[in-house]
C-alpha cells in the first residue's frame, strides 16, 4: 500500500502564492497518475489537477487553469501543487490522491492523504 502525506497549506491573502508538496512512502509511487482534489466546507471534493506517472502530461480543472501547476519528482516520491493568484474561491482541504490512470473523478483515484488547508482571504 501506499500512504500520502500533504504539506505547505496555510493562510495567505488573495492574490498570493502557495505551494503544496505530496510525500508517498515506498516504491510505487512512480507508477501511480497522481492527482489533486479540494473540499470547501459543505461542499463536494472536486478535481483541481493531475499529473501521469512519468510526469508527462499534465490536466488541470478550468477553475485553476493558468494559475495552478502540477509536478512530481518520482526520485524523491513528492507531487507538488504551485497555487498563484489565489482568490478565495481557493478556500478548501487540498488532497493529494493516486490512482492507476489519469481522471478527473474521485473513484478513480485509490490512495488518498489527510489534506492540508488553505485559506485564502479577502
């Protein structure tokens, strides 16, 4: 199995800047598509991006597009997040999930982090 933790949330202004990192554990990383959802409070957890195993291709969610970017270095098993121009529609639990294929949908992803905040303010 596979056990993600997410790091690099925390509370900036809008406008800002803020990057996320995903650490896997064990080997299999590399061979996982690697994706990144969000969760408003109240709110269904949704698509933000995804990379390929080898890292490359990249998909993003109209939302984030031009603004997010997704990377991974599968020599350190780390995914990362570069959030800019962040508004507070950004508000959300960032989670980093893998999955065998790329997809937008959360069952198509099988192991999943705990999430990490990001609040962004007015």
């Amino acid at each position: 199995q596979v056990q993600l933790l997410e790091a690099g949330g925390g509370l900036v202004q809008a406008g800002d800047s803020l990057g996320l990192s995903c650490a896997a554990s064990g080997r299999a990383f590399s061979a996982y598509t690697m994706g990144w959802f969000r969760q408003a409070p109240g709110k269904e957890r949704v698509f933000v991006a995804a990379i390929s195993s080898s890292g490359d291709y990249a998909y993003y969610a109209d939302s984030v597009k031009g603004r997010f970017t997704i990377s991974r270095d599968n020599d350190k098993n780390t995914g990362y997040l570069e959030l800019t121009y962040l508004t507070p529609e950004d508000t959300a639990v960032y989670y980093c999930a893998l999955g065998p294929r790329s997809g937008f949908g959360v069952a198509e992803y099988r192991y999943w982090g705990q999430g990490t905040q990001v609040t962004v303010s007015a």
